[in-house]
C-alpha cells in the first residue's frame, strides 16, 4: 500500500496542483500510477456528485489504478468510502459519502459496453495502448460536463491518440498541461526517506546501467527516457490482432481421440514476469487457442507440477518451454525429462543464433531461433491458420511486441524483437511450432 506521507518529487507536487486536463509521459517505474491514484482520489473527495471512469488496455491494469486509489483513500480518509449496504466497493466501483463514483469498467476493443456514462473526469493508464476505437467511445462522455482528461504512459511509437496529444498543441490539444520525466532522473534525484533508501537508489541505478548495456539505444530512450522513438515497429498490428483474436473460450475439454492439444509455456522467475500457458487444439493445418492461463511467484517445482497437470488434463501431444543456456526452463526441461512426459517435451530456445551469408560467404546478418518463432506466429495469422483467444491480456500482450534493426560499424544487422509486457506473446509463439509436427491418430494415455 502506498503510504500518504512518502516524499513527493517535485513533478509529482506539480501535476497535483494541475486540476484540469494534464498528460504525463514518462520512463518506466517513475511512480505515475502512485500519482495518478493520489490525484484522483484527492480530486474524489474535494468534488461532490461526480463520475471518475478509469480505463486501460485490459481489465488487470485498470483495476490496479482503481484499486491503488481506494488504498489510499482508505488510508487517507478512512470515512470518505461507503463501506456498506448496497453502495459497498465492488471491482468495478466505489462510492464516496459525498455522492461522488468511481468507476473501473472493461473497454473492450470499442469502448461499447461503456458507452451508456456520462462522467466527469477520465483517467487513461497505459494509455498509448488504447485502441482507437476505445478514444472515440469515451472522449464524448465528458461533453456536457466539462470534465477532465488524465492521461499516463510509456511511449508506444509515433501513433494513436496518446502520441497526439503529446505532440500535438493545437486548438485540438492545447488544453493538455505536459509533464515528462525520465526514469534515471527520478532514480538519481528522489530524496532519500523512509519509502526510498539508499540501497534501493544503488540498486536502481545499476539497474539502469545494465538496461543501457542490454538494450539498443532506441530501446533505452522509449522505455527508460520516456521519448518517442522512430524506427520502432509494431511485430502485429491492430488489423492483425483483431483478425486472429477472435475464438472464445470452450465450456468444457475435449478429450476425445481426435483432440489434437499442444502447450506452449513462457517461464519466469519467482516474483519477476508472469507465467504463461499457452493451450491450442491443432486441426488439420489450423490451431485453435482454448485456453490462456497467467499466474505469478511459483517455485520451479509448482511450475513443473502445472506442466505436467495441464499436459494430462488436456492430453497434450507435445509441451514447448524455453530452455536455452542459461534460462529457469534449463532445470525444469531436466526434471520433466525424467517423468511421463518425457517424449513429450521439447525446448525452445530463443536465443540460439542463426548465422546468414552472403554469396561470398560473409556475414550479412544475425538471427535468433526467437526471429523464427515470431515470423511462424505472424505468417499462420496472415494466412488465417490461427485463431486465438478474444481475451484483452492476450491482444495486450501482442500488440506490445516492437522490433528494430540495430546496425553497429563492422557487425552483421541485427533484427531485434522486445516487448514490454511480451511472456503471453512468448507462449503462442511456441504453441504455433505445432504447425510444424505431425499428427499420427493415436490417443496418449497417461500413467
């Protein structure tokens, strides 16, 4: 929970101060949804009678603004929340005393189920990843009351309304106070207190030394600088994401012999990323996603454990994890090689490097089995051969995937693919490497 008496920085003072509509642009890890949460429930309570929607890219994310400002509402003005009766918070709203509303509510990729309030103050987070749609729903909302547009993000490349806002200052705009800050500015300048110590500012900035070391340049000034880089490409686009994610989820499990399930599984560390299952049913030349399964802060051996569950519950053919040199599947891919699973199993390693020469047998270009992997997803939804799940975490995930070609004097091209929010996407693209095995008619049976 964030305490109201931490230590605010100066920008973070300003864009309190700011009432009206305001925009803020920055690195990753500034504190903007600590702030955000602040000034909207400060703005909940000074303001009687009104609406406050808050809204994101998925569900999860909107919710955590939502939450994070009922935290601090609670904590600030214990006796400001309605706690009870009919008007007791939910997951999609809370009621102040004073009559005031706030919203969290799913946008979709339209906005249509959101369609039907009228509100006084709106709240975009991770709002360069809204999808168009979604903008043109909400923004009328806010006409007849004159109300307040807060919006806060990480660049996502020079498009979409977020990046409009941001570099646009005409009559269209010019209504935006902008406030930018980076995250190596804020790590090194924050004033040390008890929510800030100096072994976390040690910590963080060595942090930012490897990330300026493991990441292009370009890289670097979008996610840590908070800028808006050229030369940064979407892997999927809008049209993409919207053609192939369109399934929904089965009531039930098909167990009968001409099921045809495989796995892919992005693996993370305990406490750091989320961990992804990624359930396909392959028909024909076709693969059909049936299930999405996100969870956090597991040990190796209750990852094992679900792998090898979700494997005999849907009799999967085949299970691919990332277990290249180095990575947490390295021991998992041990383990489940010494159990049922063990022809069964097959690891996917991104890293390895793929050499490409030119006829004179030089080296022209670098490339990653990772490329590869990324390519097979890509092609199968331009050819309508996968159709993935209508989930919003799932088009969130790939519509965050970016690449560049990173070219340094003497070294072969580099095609470099990242995403800030990328272990869905890592888990379909080992599930679409089922396209590639073949299919005999038998029916696995486990011990």
């Amino acid at each position: 929970m964030d305490s109201p008496n931490l230590i605010l920085d100066s920008w973070q003072k300003e864009f309190l101060e700011h009432d009206g509509d305001k925009i803020l642009c920055t690195g990753r890890q500034v504190g903007k949804s600590l702030i955000c949460a602040r000034d909207a429930g400060e703005w909940a309570v000074k303001h009687s009678k009104k609406t406050i929607l808050m809204i994101a890219p998925t569900e999860r994310q909107s919710y955590a603004l939502f939450q994070r400002t009922l935290n601090y509402l609670f904590e600030t003005y214990p006796k400001a929340v309605v706690v009870k009766g009919k008007n007791k918070p939910t997951s999609e709203r809370f009621f102040l005393t004073n009559g005031t509303v706030v919203y969290c509510l799913p946008t979709g990729e339209r906005g249509i189920g959101i369609r039907f309030l009228t509100i006084d103050r709106l709240y975009g987070e991770e709002a360069s990843r809204i999808p168009e749609d979604v903008w043109t729903a909400v923004i009328p909302m806010l006409l007849t009351t004159g109300g307040s547009t807060i919006l806060l993000s990480t660049p996502h490349g020079k498009q979409g309304e977020f990046y409009r806002v941001w570099s646009n200052k005409d009559s269209a705009y010019n209504s935006f106070r902008r406030f930018s800050i980076d995250s190596e500015k804020v790590v090194s300048e924050r004033k040390i207190c008890a929510t800030w110590t100096t072994l976390q500012r040690t910590k963080a900035l060595e942090k930012i030394e490897q990330a300026k070391a493991r990441f292009s340049k370009k890289m670097f000034m979008q996610e840590y600088m908070g800028e808006f880089v050229e030369d940064l490409f979407r892997w999927f686009t809008d049209e993409w994401i919207a053609s192939a994610c369109t399934q929904k989820r089965r009531e039930r499990i098909y167990e009968d012999p001409e099921t045809n399930h495989f796995m892919g599984v992005d693996i993370a560390r305990m406490g750091e990323d989320d961990i992804v299952y990624a359930i396909g049913d392959r028909r024909s030349k076709i693969i059909i996603q049936v299930e999405s399964i996100i969870e956090r802060k597991k040990l190796t051996t209750e990852t094992e454990g679900k792998i090898r569950l979700l494997a005999q519950r849907y009799n999967c053919r085949m299970v691919y994890i990332d277990a290249g040199s180095g990575t947490l599947g390295v021991s998992i891919m041990d383990h489940l090689l010494r159990t049922e699973l063990k022809k069964r199993v097959k690891d996917i390693n991104n890293a390895k490097r793929i050499l490409e020469y030119d006829e004179d047998r030089n080296p022209i270009f670098i490339k990653l089995q990772k490329e590869d992997l990324y390519d097979n997803l890509r092609a199968l939804g331009e050819q309508s051969r996968i159709r993935l799940l209508d989930d919003d975490d799932i088009k969130y995930s790939l519509a965050s995937i970016q690449y560049e070609y990173v070219v340094k004097p003497g070294q072969p091209t580099r095609l470099k693919i990242w995403g800030d929010y990328a272990h869905i996407a890592e888990a379909l693209t080992r599930l679409a490497q089922c396209v590639k095995e073949k299919i005999f008619n038998y029916h696995i049976s486990y011990i």
